[in-house]
C-alpha cells in the first residue's frame, strides 16, 4: 500500500442540528478505528488550536483512498481535504526501525 499525508477540515454547514453533529462525531470515531485496524489510518494529529487534522493513511492508490477509505468516513460530506502521497526518504530514521 502507498502512503498519503491527508489534511482534513471539517465545516459543519449552518443550521445544522446538533444531534445530527453529535452522531456523526460518534459515528467518525469507530469508522476511524476501523479503518485504523484494517491498516488505512496510521496516524492523526490535531494542530493545537485547530479545527483540522493531518493524518497517515494507506491505500492501493489515491483512487481507493478517495473513494474506499475517506469517502467512507461520516463527516466526509463536511470535509475538504489535501492529500500529498508519500515515498520514502533515504535518510528517514525510521526505516531503519521498519526494515529491520
């Protein structure tokens, strides 16, 4: 699987009621554990003071990670997102950690 730095921000659009908010939240959580014990989420970080994410995730290609991975998660409507994919660095510490 290749890797991608995804940035997510969520809008929740204006009049919007709050229960419908507070499921959705709840909702995201276990879709993200999901995905995260399937292998898709690695990390995820929240910018201290934002309303975002930036994330690790994995996919096949950007493709599947558009349509199978994010577009699954239930904020996704509310979302944009800005995805760079990954390649390794040669002088990455951990890959030492990982080949060996």
């Amino acid at each position: 699987m290749k890797e991608f730095l995804v940035e997510l921000t969520t809008t929740v659009p204006e009049g919007t009621d709050p229960a419908e908010v507070g499921r959705r939240r709840a909702a995201e959580a276990v879709r993200a554990g999901e995905l995260a014990a399937a292998g898709h989420l690695v990390r995820l970080w929240r910018p201290v003071g934002e309303l975002r994410s930036i994330g690790v995730w994995r996919a096949a290609d950007e493709g599947e990670l558009h349509e199978k991975v994010l577009g699954t998660l239930p904020l996704w409507p509310w979302m944009t997102s800005v995805v760079t994919a990954l390649e390794p660095h040669p002088n990455d510490p951990g890959r030492a950690a990982v080949t060996a």
